[in-house]
C-alpha cells in the first residue's frame, strides 16, 4: 500500500468512525473496519429528516464542499430507496486533513442534532 493510500485509509476511518457516532446519520456502502481497505476514501450518507440538496446546501455555506445525488447510479439508489433525491457524497482525498474531516463531523452533526430536534438549517450557515 502506497503511503499515500494508507493516509487516505487513515482520513477514512476517522470519517466513518465520527459518521457512526452521529444519530440520524446512515452510511452506505462497505462500513466494516476490516473491509476499508476494499474501498475508495469516500463515504455515501442520509441524514434522517434532512433531504441531501439542504445538507449539502447548509455544508456549503460553511465552505465545506460536498455532493448530493445519485452519481449516475439511479438503479442502486432506486434499490436504497433513496431516489429521486439520493445521497450526500464526501470524499477524503490525500489533499485533506484530519482537521478538516474533524469540521466536517461537526457541520454534519450539527445539521443531524437541528433536524433531530425539529429545527431549520437556516441557520446552519453561520455554524461551524
């Protein structure tokens, strides 16, 4: 494994660990720790109660930069049951920092705690 990859691993794990630790947050996709080896550094999710274009509408009024859709994989997402909206794409590409993924989690918590309790993501812009 080059070492580049292996950073990249090591982003991931933290990604999903953090993700697994939000309520509300479902991740798809490969999310066994023994099997991250077997994938790429980005991680697929929903947010209970938040459609993926307002959470990735709300990351990026916090200059974070993510993606929302089906990513040309309509009949997987159609199977998920997540279509016609899909999902909230982010990947941890060697560029990336543990910092980074840390602001990241916490955004996403956010926005998961402010649907949790009913709230608007209106003002998820000034979070951070």
């Amino acid at each position: 494994m080059t070492a580049i990859r292996a950073y990249e691993l090591e982003l991931y794990r933290h990604l999903a660990e953090g993700l697994a630790a939000i309520p509300g947050v479902t991740t798809y996709g490969l999310t066994d720790p023994a099997t991250f080896d077997r994938r790429t550094p980005t991680a697929a999710i929903s947010i209970a109660g938040v459609g993926p274009r307002a959470a990735a509408e709300a990351l990026g009024a916090q200059g974070i930069a993510v993606w929302d859709g089906d990513f040309y994989a309509t009949g997987l997402i159609e199977r998920l049951g997540l279509a016609p909206d899909g999902v909230v794409r982010m990947g941890q590409p060697h560029y990336n920092t543990r910092a980074e993924v840390e602001r990241l989690l916490e955004a996403l918590d956010g926005i998961a705690g402010r649907a949790h309790a009913g709230g608007s993501l209106a003002g998820a812009a000034g979070a951070s």
